[in-house]
C-alpha cells in the first residue's frame, strides 16, 4: 500500500511493484474524463496487468468525453511483444491516442501517469519502482501539464502502431 506521508493523508509514498499496482487500479477507477500516461516502454509488470487494463477498458467506456493518452518513448518492443495496452488501444481507437515522444524532456527519467489532472502516481526513474501517489495533486500537475503539453505537441504517430491498428 505504500505509507501515507506525514504532509498530506492523499499522498502516498510509493516504494515497490505491489504499491504502484494498488495506486495506478485505484487512481484509473476514480478517473472521469482524461488520463495521461508518460512511460518509456510501458512497463509490463505495472501497465500491462489485466487488472489495470481492465480498469483502462471500464474507464474510456464509462463517459463519451472519457479519453486515454499515451506518450512512450518507442513502440518497437511493445509492437513485438503484443503489449495488452496497445490491443487495447486498437481495439477502441476512438478513446485511445498512442504517440512516440519526439524531443527528450528535461528530467528524461521520470515516468507518470495524470489521472482527470487532480491525480498523480509518478515514478522518479520509469524503471525503477520508487515514487509517489496524489489523489489531490491539482498544484504538481500544473508544471508536469506544461511538460506534458510540450511533449505531446512535439510528440509523433508511430507508424507501427498505425499499421496494426488497421
């Protein structure tokens, strides 16, 4: 469950596979409209689990306005392996938008996911399981929104994904 920090009972700091599996369900359920994810590679063990894609398939079928968007940094290995996330995306191309990150951001390690931009479960080192959950996180995510917005705008189609999308 990761351990409730003493500054804030919404935040929790986060320090193994099993924390950030508990948060990214929970922080995925309590969304309405929007979720960003930013990930090198989508990690399997967090973001390929049938318990979060589930919670990514009840989600973007929840609202009309319910969308999912994802920035990775290349598609090659999840195009291989048939990551469940990208069958997902395929599978409801109108809800999902996939894109490869086009310019390195300043802290090229971090990976994040924004949920509704009022929660966050952020990941100092995308490969590595230490980070935090904030289910009231409207003051961080405005600097990591700028980032993201600038991501994205530089941000590319990957034609691998297009193809199979098909």
């Amino acid at each position: 469950m990761g351990h409730v920090s003493s500054s804030s009972d919404s935040l929790f700091i986060l320090d193994a596979l099993s924390d950030f599996c508990e948060h990214s369900d929970k922080l995925v359920t309590q969304g309405r409209r929007e979720i960003r994810i930013f990930s090198h590679l989508l990690d399997p063990l967090l973001y390929e689990r049938a318990e979060f894609v589930h919670c990514l398939s009840e989600f973007s079928r929840q609202s009309p306005q319910a969308h999912v968007y994802i920035l990775i940094k290349d598609a090659r290995v999840l195009v291989e392996r048939g990551h469940q996330l990208i069958r997902l995306a395929q599978r409801l191309p109108s809800k999902f938008s996939i894109r490869k990150q086009g310019i390195q951001s300043e802290n090229e390690s971090m990976g994040f996911m924004i949920v509704d931009r009022d929660k966050l479960l952020y990941k100092n080192d995308d490969e590595v399981f230490q980070g935090f959950a904030n289910y009231s996180a409207a003051p961080e995510i405005k600097q990591l929104m700028d980032t993201w917005e600038l991501l994205w705008r530089n941000s590319k189609e990957d034609p691998q994904l297009r193809a199979l999308s098909l």
